[in-house]
C-alpha cells in the first residue's frame, strides 16, 4: 500500500480543502502535500484539535517547545508561516485569529473523527442563511474594490466602506457580503439603518435583521448573548446619521464574540475600536483632453455604466462615436459618481445625449428622477444631498456653502480667506473644512506636496444653491475675488523661489477659480476695480501657461473698465496694453489695432516718466516692427531700449536690451553680432524677466537664434543640436515650443535636406500648433508641410503637382519660404531683400532670383544671371554666412562649367574646403558631385 494510501486510512480532521493526519504528522490540500517543519505542524494540530477555542499563548509554547524558553516573536513567526502555508485570507478564507492579549484560535470549521470530542455543527450550505436583496442590475467597475474589500473584511473585524453619497457604498458592500456568502457558517446579515431616526432603535434594526427579539431594557446585552459563539457577518447600512450608536453596537458584538464581523458604510468613519476604512473612489473615467471613440470610451466604468443604464430606458441606445465625447463630458462633469451617472442616464430616453450634456449647468433639477423603488434619497440627487446637509451643524453648513464659491480645487488658507468672517475665526473655519472632509462632502487630493481640497461638482452646485438662498452670494464673491488676487500676488513674489515646474503646477490650479472671480467682477453686481486688478495680476501665469488666447477678453474688459476708474491707474492700464503686444491666436479676437495699442503705451509711458514704462512701450513697437519684419527700425528700437536701460542701471532690462538687439542684428544679417550677444544673455540668465516682455523664456529664444546663425555660418551639426536643445527646454510652454519648432528645428532639418528628420518635425510642429491654436503659427506648420509633401513626392519617383506657397501673409515666413520653396519668391519678398530690409536671407533669396532668371533661357539670362550671383556670393561673404555661400558657389559653378572650369572648380573647392562639420548634408554632397564633374 502507498504512503498516500496509509494516510488516507487513517482519520482525518478535515477543514476547507485540507485534510491533517496527526498520527502521520501530513497535511494535504486535495491530495498535495503541504510542506510545514515539525514545530508549525505541531502548532496547526493544537489550534486545529480545539477549534473554537482561544488557546493562550503560554499553552501553545509548552505544547511546542516542552522544557525550553523561547522568544515572544518565535510563536508568532510560526503563526504567520501556518497563514500563508494555509492561503488565510485569501478569496475570504479565514483560519486563524488573534485574540489580543489571550492568545489564537482556529475559526474554520473542522469535520472529526468520530473518536474525537463532539463534532462542532457541519457548515451550512453558501446561501441558506442570508437577508440580502436579489440584485437586479450589474456591478461595474467595481471588481477590485470589491475584492480588496472581500480580502479585507477576512482579516479585519470591523470594516467600514466610506465616500460621498451617490458613489455606490451600498452596492459594493451588497456585492463584498454576497461574495463571502461561503464564509460564514452563521450568515450574512444586511441591517438597513437609513430609516433609523432615534439612535436608540439601531439594537432593535440589527435584532430584526437577525429575526430575532431583544428586551427594551437590554437589547445589547441580549444582542450579544445571541452572536456570542456564532460565525456571521453584519452588515450596517447607512450610518452617518447614527453614528455613535452605530459605533456602540460595532464594539459590543466584536467583544462579545470573536468569530462575529462587521462591515459597514458610512459617509463618515464610526471612529470605532479596531475599525478599519476602505474609501470609496469615483469610478473610473476618461481624461478631460482625450477625444475618444465609442469603442475605447468604453473601457473606462463610469461611460460603461451611463451607456448600461441609459439602454435599459431608451430601447435601441447605442454610443456612437460623434457622441462618446459627450458622454465623456458627462461623466466627467458628474465626477464620476455612480449615482448622479445613473440618474443623468435616465433621462436620454426623454432629452437625447446631447441637450442632457447642455442642461447639466442645472444639475439638482435635471437628475431628479430615479428609480421608484430606490430609498427615498436615491431617488434624486438633491434629495440624496439634502440627507447630507440636514447632517451638518449650522457651521458646517455655513462653510460648505462658501466652499462653494471655488470652482477647482482649494487649499486650507484659501478655505480659510473665504470662510472665515466675524461669526468664524479662520481656526474654527479650517476646523469645519476637515469635518466636512470626515464626512465625505469635501474631497482631499494628497498627490502632490500639500494637500488641496475640492467639492465634487454636484455637491458644489447644491452648495451654490443653497449658498444664494441665503443671499451671501455677493459677499463670498468678493471674498473669493480677492482670495485670488492675493494668490496672484504671491505667485508672482515667488516666481524665483521654486521650480518652474511647480510653479507652473501651483497657478495652472488656481486659473478656472481666477476667470470665475472675473466673471462676478465684471458683472453688474460685481467691483470692476477689482476685477482690473486680478486680470492683470493674473498675466504672468498666463504668459507662462500660454493661456493668453482664454484671457484675452478679460483683457479687453479690463482695458474697458481702467478708463472709468478714479484715481487713475496708468501702470496697471501699461501692463494690461503690454499683453496686447503679442498676437492673439485668433485674429478677429483683436479688437484693437497694435498700433493703436503702442500708441497708448508711449502716451502713458510719457505720463509716468521713469524708464521703465517708456522701455515697454518701444518693447512693445520693436515687438510689432518684428513681427511685420520691418527689422531696421526694430534694430533702432532694440538701440535705444539699451540706451535707457544703461542709463537706468536696470539689469534686467539691459538684458532684455542684448535679448532685442541679438535677434534683430540675426535678421538683419549680422550674424557674428547676434551671437555674442545671445551667448551673452545666455551667460546671465534672470528667472523672473521684466512682465511685458515675450513669455518665450530666454534660454530658448536665444537658443533659438544661436541655431539659426550656426546653420548659417556652415556648422549644421552643431545647428542641429543646439535647435534640439531649444526644443527640449520649451517642452513645457506652448508659446516656446511652437518657436523653437517653427523658427530653428524645422527650418534647419529642411535647409539641411533631411527629409525624415523635417517630416518628424513637421508633423510635431502641425499638432502643437492645433492643441495651442494660432492662426499665425499654424500658417507657419502648413506651409513647411507643402515644402515637404513636394520634396517627398520628388525622392519617392511620384508625380504630384506643387501645391500653392506663398499664401501665407506672415512676413517672417514669406522670408523663409523663399529659402525652402523652388521658383521665384514673391516681389515683395525680392524688394525687401534689395532694399536690405532683410538681411539673413538676402544671399539664398539673390541666388534664387539668379537661378529663376537661368531657367528663362532668354539671351540676357546668363549675364543677369551671373550678376545677381555675385553680388549674393560678395554679401554672403560679408554676412559670414558659409552655408549660403556653398549654394551661390555651386549655382556659380554650374553656370561656369562650359567655358571657365577652372574658376568654377577653385570657387567650389575653395569654399567646400572651410566646412569641418555637416558634411553629409545635401549641399555639400551637391557641392562635392558638382566638383567631381568639373575635374572630370
């Protein structure tokens, strides 16, 4: 007979799916073997042979260890080996305890030989006994909370699931009790408390549940003369409102029976002894930027569960693509609350999709039908809020309903700004900001360094409601406004003193709260005055943010309102007209004209006589005189801006002085000039630059420069490299970003010849250009893209007609498409080139102006011609610009071929023979075939 055969001979205490042979001292799971040392087998044969039973730690120890003193860790190290040996706690199976302070026991039930002492009573079948409700409706999205709950309430005692109402409590503790159905002899018992209004009845709820009676004197003490010695667990239903009691009874049943668990919900923890909390999130749903499909919006719980319910009353609803955004949206906007998800589903099969995503601005009215047979505070959301404020102490509530004022997400101090008043010292309103947080009604988000607070949408949109019912709107309005404002003011006195990535963290927070302030601002009921103030405190965050396009109209506004202002405010009206400077992305926004604009500058500039307001207004006229490529006078102004800021010994605006002067001598084609200074400015970097000045960072526009010159001056490798560079520091500022790919990256990869690296680049430039709108800098991404369609068409063997260039009405990128674009430039490209209006490209545009004339072929061609090129090839000299040099040198030497090679191979090699770097690029590979003909 086999080893196995003998074991199974031999009676066995059977519990779960193990089955132990003290005699053989084995334990099999099925028919494996388990693998324990003598000691832990020896202790799992104590705790298993008085199952039921606390047996003391000094019992144990003397069964184990006869005649030897052991370490207090050595037991329990042995225990935990048995736990995981066993898979205690594990899909709900529960095998050992701690009684603390007595010793262990084991709680499964054991099935004896009839030998042994009395038999403990069989396990009931998994569902005999039970009071829970027949679901109807599918759990979604809840599977791991479920799960992590199941394995929770099998090690811990007394779990309580809590959350904000509507965020589905009740269904997952439902769902964790129905799981764990097999793991309590005794039953699972659902006890509702929600109907419980004296505290008193909760004994009496919980007697009911378990069908059974309890003295009026007494019913915990009969309460617990029941459990005691039964395996079942409890479930407390909606506790917030009777917490202490619920607490009371919590504590009571765990001491009178250790083989007794609790689970609770609650909007609130009971603060019991031995409690443990599982906060209930949102469920899942889709970022705000993501533009998804029906099939992937799907993936995320909250849509799965808007499209399950919106089906089941609206026969035929499908999610379609063209409405999976909106979807998206609604989720979003209900914070992904199950039951605000479920009460807006309800109502496609009377509004449609997209008018329900229109009227969610009046939430409580729109989701108030819900299912007939849900408790009374489920069947709507402001039915289910009003349970929740009835809660609350007067102060509490007071507070709430002034949280209501921050649109996004707030910190203690702003709390405390807004909240706070005569009635409410800022301790006592910061004291009701965390009890309203115990008691799920305001959100705390932890991720970051400190913690922000935050009130779920619809909880927001009761709390305004409530808040205007009192009429202390306008009150917490201004308080809000300016809470904002003192926030602005302080992010701009702590520009230098953290990093630019949290500071841009810190206000991208504060934005939605700070145009919300404005909106009241502005109002008929509001203060226009303080409205001026907080839209241009607010510029230089939305400088850094590229958020200007959002706050232009504020903008426009407070431009309006400055004008009716007494006293006058002629340095915040500067700074509001400096923010003008810069092109708005969409055109039409631009409600004045930008000569108008400076116009005002250089008048207020005057007024205030110091010069620093007479530096914002050139600033601002070179920026326009920049922008239209007018760059000579831009060079006069960039002089003149130095003069004044030598004169003033203002170190920042001598550094915006060498920033104005370093891009103007590069368009102008002074090229070794822009570089010293751009390295200059690069040498003393200031973090906070003067607050009208481009919100591009210095590091990446003279980056940017420094580029473009390197290209120029034949050093493409390096060129390439250093517009990488520009790239990489501007990944986090639209504005930069787009600058650095329009003006460097994508010009130097085309001007190389590198198709692949341009494409790439090319398409990077389109997409940022859309995600951050302007027209300006689209026109720029558009036609690199007609640049690159022809290239490819050419090198793929394709035939494909050349679309349009030169459509675009940007000066500055006429200029430079008359260095990418084949055939004549436009004439008035060609005439600012002659005139010296433009200098960095004059050499390539002369020489394409030459190369037009060849493909004439008229009789003059070639002499014209040649003279052009000269005159490009003496400029190009002049510029110290290597690159366009090669080019003119290698049209010049085509035209020389015939009848004087010889001046045409030493013009070639002549100039070929100065590059050290780029030698791959496809103009020295032309230069290099052209040579090798020419001495052929």
């Amino acid at each position: 007979m086999s080893r196995l055969s003998d074991d199974l001979s031999e009676q066995a205490l059977t519990f779960g799916r193990f089955r132990l042979f003290r005699r053989q001292k084995r334990l099999l799971e099925g028919d494996k073997p388990v693998r324990l040392g003598s000691r832990a087998f020896e202790l799992l044969a104590a705790l298993v042979e008085r199952a039921g039973e606390v047996i003391t730690r000094d019992e144990l120890e003397a069964r184990i260890w006869p005649s030897t003193v052991v370490e207090e860790t050595s037991l329990r190290a042995h225990v935990c080996a048995l736990r995981k040996a066993l898979g205690d706690g594990r899909d709900g199976a529960r095998f050992i305890v701690n009684d603390p302070g007595r010793g262990y026991c084991f709680v499964a039930a054991v099935a004896q030989p009839s030998a042994a002492r009395a038999t403990p009573r069989a396990p009931r079948s998994p569902g005999a006994f039970h009071n829970l409700p027949f679901r109807l409706t599918r759990v979604i999205g809840r599977s791991d909370a479920i799960d992590a709950l199941s394995a929770l309430v099998a090690k811990q005692r007394l779990v309580t699931i809590s959350g904000p109402g509507g965020m589905g409590k009740t269904t997952v503790a439902l769902a964790v009790a129905e799981k764990l159905l097999g793991s309590f002899v005794d039953g699972v018992w659902l006890v509702e408390l929600a109907p419980i209004t004296d505290p008193a009845r909760v004994p009496g709820a919980v007697a009911s549940s378990l069908q059974m009676s309890v003295s009026v004197d007494h019913p915990m003490a009969d309460l617990s003369a029941f459990v005691s010695g039964k395996n079942m667990l409890i479930v407390l239903d909606t506790c917030e409102h009777v917490l202490d009691a619920a607490a009371a009874l919590a504590e009571g049943l765990l001491k009178a029976c250790d083989s007794v668990s609790i689970l609770t919900t609650s909007r609130q923890r009971l603060n019991a002894q031995g409690e443990w909390v599982y906060r209930l999130a949102s469920l899942d749903m889709p970022p705000d930027a993501a533009q998804l499909t029906s099939t992937q919006a799907l993936t995320y719980p909250a849509v799965q569960l808007f499209v399950e319910r919106a089906m089941q009353v609206s026969e035929g609803f499908t999610l379609s693509d063209a409405d999976a955004p909106v979807v998206c949206s609604v989720c979003r906007q209900l914070d992904g609350m199950p039951l605000a998800i479920e009460l807006a589903a309800g109502r496609v099969d009377s509004l449609g999709v997209r008018e329900l995503a229109d009227g969610l601005t009046d939430r409580l009215r729109l989701l108030a039908r819900g299912c007939r047979t849900a408790s009374p505070r489920h069947q709507a959301l402001k039915a289910m809020l009003d349970w929740s404020y009835q809660l609350l102490s007067a102060a509490e509530r007071s507070t709430l309903c002034r949280l209501a004022v921050f649109k996004a997400g707030f910190t203690l101090e702003a709390a405390s700004a807004v909240a706070s008043d005569d009635d409410a010292a800022p301790a006592d309103a910061i004291a009701c900001v965390m009890d309203l947080t115990v008691k799920s009604l305001v959100s705390a988000d932890s991720r970051d360094s400190f913690v922000r607070y935050r009130l779920l949408n619809t909880t927001r949109a009761y709390a305004l409601e409530k808040l205007l019912e009192a009429g202390d709107g306008a009150i917490i309005a201004r308080r809000h406004a300016n809470c904002m404002w003192n926030l602005l003011a302080q992010a701009e006195a702590d520009r230098d003193a953290t990093t630019r990535e949290q500071w841009l963290a810190n206000c991208g927070r504060w934005m939605d709260d700070v145009w919300a302030c404005l909106d009241w601002c502005f109002s008929s009921a509001g203060d226009p005055a303080l409205g001026v103030a907080v839209t241009a405190a607010a510029l230089l965050p939305v400088y850094e943010l590229g958020l200007l396009d959002q706050h232009h109209a504020r903008i426009q506004q407070a431009l309006n309102a400055v004008q009716t202002l007494s006293p006058a405010q002629p340095v915040i009206e500067m700074r509001l007209n400096a923010a003008l400077i810069f092109p708005s992305g969409q055109p039409r926004q631009q409600a004045r004209a930008q000569s108008e604009v400076i116009a005002r500058m250089l008048e207020l500039a005057d007024r205030l006589k110091e010069p620093r307001y007479r530096i914002a207004a050139l600033y601002g006229l070179w920026g326009k005189d920049f922008r239209d490529g007018e760059y000579p006078p831009a060079l006069d102004n960039a002089v003149e801006v130095s003069r004044l800021a030598q004169a003033s010994a203002d170190s920042r605006a001598m550094l915006l002085s060498d920033r104005l002067l370093a891009q103007s001598h590069h368009f102008m084609g002074n090229h070794a000039a822009a570089s010293v200074l751009a390295e200059r400015v690069l040498d003393r970097p200031l973090r906070m630059p003067l607050e009208y000045t481009s919100p591009v960072p210095y590091s990446v526009a003279m980056r940017i420069v420094l580029a473009r010159v390197l290209w120029i001056q034949g050093r493409a490798d390096r060129a390439v490299e250093v517009a990488a560079e520009s790239v990489r520091m501007a990944a986090d500022h639209p504005f930069a970003l787009t600058q650095a790919l329009a003006l460097a990256a994508c010009p130097i990869a085309l001007w190389r010849g590198d198709t692949g690296a341009a494409r790439a680049l090319v398409n990077k430039l389109m997409e940022h250009s859309d995600r951050h709108p302007s027209a300006y800098w689209q026109s720029w991404g558009r036609s690199y893209d007609a640049v690159l369609a022809i290239r490819e068409s050419r090198e793929s063997g394709t035939v494909r007609h050349a679309r349009p260039f030169f459509q675009t009405g940007n000066v500055m990128e006429l200029d430079c498409l008359a260095t990418l674009a084949d055939g004549l430039a436009p004439q008035d490209v060609l005439l600012r080139a002659a005139r010296g209006t433009v200098g960095w490209s004059a050499p390539e545009i002369l020489r394409r102006q030459a190369e037009a004339a060849l493909e004439q072929n008229t009789g003059q061609s070639s002499s014209l011609a040649e003279t052009v090129l000269m005159e490009s090839l003496a400029l190009a000299r002049r510029q110290g610009a290597l690159a366009w040099e090669l080019r003119t040198a290698t049209s010049l030497g085509c035209l020389w071929s015939g009848q004087r090679r010889g001046e045409a191979r030493q013009l070639v090699s002549s100039t070929l023979e100065r590059f050290t770097e780029g030698l791959e690029t496809a103009d020295l590979c032309r230069a290099r075939r052209l040579l090798e003909e020419l001495s052929g």
